[in-house]
DNA sequence: TTTAGGG
DNA sequence: CCCTAAA
C-alpha cells in the first residue's frame, strides 16, 4: 500500500494561531450505530462539496500550486514505501508550464506529488492535521502504514511524536489527508504514517458492503463525486480541445473572480483543519485507532466549515478582493503560497457547546454492581482482574474498552482521563473567520461512523457475565433493555441485543462440554446459574403465556423465589 | 425502539 | 457480532 500521491508542502504557511479552547458541537449519544455510520459520509460530503466548489473546473493536471513554498522533498523521500501509482490521478500529461515552478514531475505523473509523509516538516506534526485533496477516485479507506520504519532516526525525527493519517474517500474524487499530533501525551511511544489508499480492494467483504450501502444511501455524496468527476472530465476535454491550456482557471466560483480576466488555475494540495487531538490507548487498535481518528475528524466537520484562504502563510480575508491584487494570478511568485484551510465557523461557541454534560459518561465499562443484588463481585466488570486469571492473549483486561468510540465520549461527555480514548476535539479557532464565498452552504454532518465497520470484538469478562447473570435472574430473559440499564448502563459498548446475545452464547456454552468451550472461561458456577435462570425464566414466560396476563416484569426470581435458584445455589 | 431469532 | 422482521 502505499501513499498515492503526497503532496509536499511546508506548513508554516498554514500554521493557525494557537487555538484557544472552543467548545467543541457535542455529539449525542449514539443509540444506533447506522445513524453514526452516515457521518463520515456527511464528513467527505463535505469535503466533496467544498472540493467540488474548488476544483470547479480543475483538471487533475492541474499544476499543482504549493501551498507553501514547498521544496522538492523528493529527494528526501527515502524509502518511501508510501509511493503508488495514483491512478486516478494521474494527471495529463497537459502540465501548466508555468508549474515546473512547483514541481516538474511531469514526466511521472504519479510523482506529481512530492512524496508525503516523510517529506514533511515536522512542524506539520505539530500544527494538527491537515487534508490533502487530490483529485482522484478510490474507496473510502483510512490506512494506517507504519511509514515511519523506527530505524530510520531522520524520518522518525520529522515526526516527532506524530502520527499521521489519511484519508481517502473514495466515491469521490477526494484525497485527504491529515496528520494528527499528538505531542500532548508523553508517552507518545510510536509514530505512523498513514496514508489512504483507496485500494477498495483492501476492505473488507463486510466493510465494503456496507460502505456500499452507506454511500448508495448517500446520494449527495455520490452526486457530488459525480459531479467532481464530471467537471474534470469536462475540464480535461475541454482542455485537450483548446489548445490555450496554458490558460489557467481559476478554482474559485467564478463569482469571486468576476473580472474576466486571464484565470489562474489553482490546485488545492490541502487543506488545513484546526488541529484535533485524540487519546487513544496505546493497547487500541490500529482500526480502532482509524475510527477514532474517523470520528474526531467528522466531529471537526460536523461544525460549520469555511474555507480559508493563505497567501504567503497569511489569512486573506478580505473576500471582496480580488486575486490579481492579492497576488493571485498566473506567474505569480505567490502563486506557490496560495493555501487553503478549512476554518471552523465562526461562532457557536456558546450554543454548540452543550457537551458540558459531562455526568453521565461512561466510566470505563465499569459495570456496576447491581447494588441491590450483586453485593461483592468485582464491581468494575471490565477493568477488573477477575478471579478468574484467564485473559489469555489480550490485554484488554489492562484497557477495557480501548475500543469504545472515542468519539462519543470525546465530545459529548468529558471523557474522563481515562487510560483509553477519549477524543478531545482541540480548540478551533474561535476566531471569527469570515465565510469566504467559495464555502458551501452544506453541512450536515453528524457522527461519523464507523462506517461499516464490524464493531471491535470485546469477549465478556467474567465480571461481566456476572453481572448480566445476576440481572437476568432479577429481571428474567426477555427484558434485555432493563438488564442493560440495570447492569451494563455504563458499559457504552454493551447493547441489550449484545446482552441478549451473549446470553443466548451463555446458555449455550452451558449447555456444552467444558471442553468445548472457548474463550475465557466462564465459572461452572455462573454457568449453572445461567441454566437455572434460563429454565426459571422459560417457565415463566411459558406460565404467563397462558395466564395472558401477569407481566413479567412483577415477577422477580427474588420475590419468588424459584426452584431454579435454589437448586442453582 | 425493543424483542426475538436467524445468520 | 450482525441483520432484521415484528411488535
């Protein structure tokens, strides 16, 4: 795999003064995970839209214009195993002349781009992520490449403490790309690189079948992509007939540039994104790691955006002016400083941020213990050392729920210091930017999603199983969601369908051989009284069936007590 | 949204 | 765990 095309770029240009806090738009509890899997859909919808906007007529061999005065990196680029064919990308070989300016890699059209990641200035890492676009079609894909090999010390250097991610979104023509910094954290113990490939091929059945249902689902998506794609064929087959390509155009909306004039053809290498801190921990996964990264970016995106616009590492503000007199126009020594960013909106600091809600977040999975009936067991489920020693390989016994999606912890509630994840979107400027014309009016974004991810796989815990076998020995089979409130409230990642289905694994393994039983082992104990609930219960239901009446729910295994508990115990 | 079950 | 028909 490997990194299509990166563009390189000096970021000082870029740089966004230090971000005050800002609150940042709560997410709401995610209830269903298919609504969370539209947001990054919503996100690269998004981008779609506002790259659509700029490329506007762009072709993809558009020279490309240095954001900041970007060097060649590529004689840096070492090992880069980042490189790929960019496809898509691949440009014409129409290049702007004046372009050689940036970079001539006209020859190699994939090597368009200076190479990436590890070409990169460190501050880069430090400043927050950034987005590449390019224009290009793929899958949306995050990957993560261990780019940054731990011996090569230079490269390493760059990064510092960074990692980087990618984005690629696939449907559309867009290419993102974002580095995410985490210097924050002192135990900042690897670096990665990640680039996005939009090798759909690398998706999983599942993931891509969803991902397909996802994006079917979003038609703006795919009308933008449509679109993007249809202007730059458009753009290409208008420039292949027009012999003037060395004319250039201009990525605005024709509306900001009104004065017909020559046009300069800008080609948006990336975008800046405030800056997003995530927390993750170090035990997560690399796919949880992309989720997290998935969702702090839409939690970003979800705020209103507008596009930034940098000259010479400077904010162009004035919207009213023209890009001839802003320097902006084709032979311009500042043409290479053209940069663009994606601003958070102005305000909505205060309304936005309603996240301050910070009670009820999880605390870790801990379950509680039933206070009423589960006296002494090991309260925190998860994070507990149960009795029973036998976490096998994992390790999540240390991290309980490294998976837990950040994102809705992050935002919504505080999340508290914990160990693992908890996503703290940093501040974005809350300067007030003003809404640059070219900035689309959509917006809709909500969670991201997991896109289609199968959820990470998070074995019960002894003290889990316990907890649940005391609930539904209270509140009987059938009440999942009480079960749920009643012992798994805080457990975020613990459905009631999830309660109901490891019962139903539970009374299964209980019903089988000990030798054939995987996993952790859950107690001969429990596990007879998960048979003796499961009878009681089954009885019960059967027995109110026929009553029609009765609700299960005045029936209570202690009230009444049962035989199944007494022989149980 | 929950339940209940099959996959 | 996922997916969904039913309720």
């Amino acid at each position: 795999m490997v990194l299509k095309r990166r563009l390189s770029y000096g970021s000082r240009g870029y740089y966004l003064p230090p971000i005050p806090d800002i609150p940042k738009p709560t997410k709401k509890k995610r209830t269903a995970r298919k609504k969370v899997m539209q947001n990054p859909l919503a996100a690269f919808d998004m981008l779609a839209t506002v790259a659509g906007n700029l490329l506007n007529d762009l072709d993809t061999d558009v020279v490309p214009v240095k954001l900041e005065g970007a060097p060649n990196y590529n004689s840096s680029l070492k090992k880069e195993p980042l490189e790929e064919p960019l496809d898509q990308l691949k440009t014409p070989k129409m290049e702007s002349p004046d372009q050689n300016s940036t970079n001539q890699s006209t020859a190699e059209p994939s090597d368009l781009s200076p190479k990436t990641l590890t070409d990169k200035q460190p501050d880069l890492c430090t400043n927050g992520y950034e987005v590449q676009f390019a224009a290009k079609q793929g899958q949306t894909d995050i990957d993560l490449v261990r780019s940054i090999s731990s011996e090569s010390s230079s490269e390493f250097s760059l990064y510092s403490g960074g990692v980087g991610i990618a984005l690629d979104p696939n449907p559309s023509s867009l290419e993102t790309r974002l580095t995410v910094n985490r210097d924050d954290d002192e135990n900042t113990s690897w670096c990665t690189d990640a680039v996005v490939n939009k090798s759909s091929k690398r998706m999983k059945k599942s993931c891509v079948d969803k991902l397909k249902k996802v994006i079917s689902r979003s038609k703006k998506y795919d009308a933008a992509a449509k679109v993007i794609n249809d202007r730059k064929r458009k753009c290409y087959a208008q420039q292949m007939s027009q012999k003037n390509r060395f004319k250039r155009r201009t990525l605005f909306h024709c509306s900001s540039n009104s004065s017909p004039n020559s046009q300069v053809r800008l080609r948006i290498k990336s975008f800046k994104v405030p800056e997003i801190s995530i927390e993750i921990a170090e035990s997560a996964s690399i796919g949880t790691l992309k989720r997290t990264v998935m969702e702090a970016l839409a939690a970003v995106l979800e705020g209103e955006l507008t596009v930034g616009v940098m000259l010479e590492g400077k904010k162009v503000r004035e919207n009213s002016r023209r890009l001839r007199e802003a320097g902006i126009f084709c032979d311009s020594p500042l043409l290479d400083t053209v940069g663009f960013a994606l601003e958070p909106e102005p305000v909505q600091s205060p309304l936005k941020a309603p996240h301050t809600s910070s009670d009820s977040f999880d605390n870790r999975d801990v379950v509680e213990p039933l206070a009423s009936d589960m006296p002494a067991t090991p309260s925190s489920l998860e994070p507990v050392p149960v009795p029973v020693p036998t976490t096998p390989v994992k390790s999540h016994v240390t991290d309980p729920d490294p998976v837990l999606s950040p994102i809705e912890v992050s935002s919504a509630e505080q999340a508290v210091p914990q160990i693992s994840q908890a996503i703290i979107p940093l501040p974005v400027p809350a300067v007030k930017i003003e809404p640059l014309a070219v900035v689309p009016a959509v917006r809709k974004t909500r969670q991201v999603d997991t896109l289609g991810q199968r959820r990470m796989r998070r074995p019960f815990s002894v003290a889990e199983v316990e907890a649940l076998v005391a609930a539904v020995e209270k509140l009987g089979t059938g009440r999942w969601r009480d079960v749920k409130i009643r012992a798994f409230e805080t457990a975020k990642h613990r459905t009631y369908v999830d309660l109901k289905d490891k019962w139903k694994t539970l009374v299964h393994t209980a019903t089988i051989a000990p030798q054939q039983r995987r996993g952790e082992p859950v107690p001969q104990e429990l596990l007879d009284r998960v048979l003796a609930a499961q009878s009681y219960w089954s009885h019960q239901h059967s027995k109110l069936a026929k009553s029609s009446i009765g609700e299960p729910g005045l029936v209570d295994y202690d009230s009444s007590p049962s035989p199944v508990k007494i022989t149980s115990l």
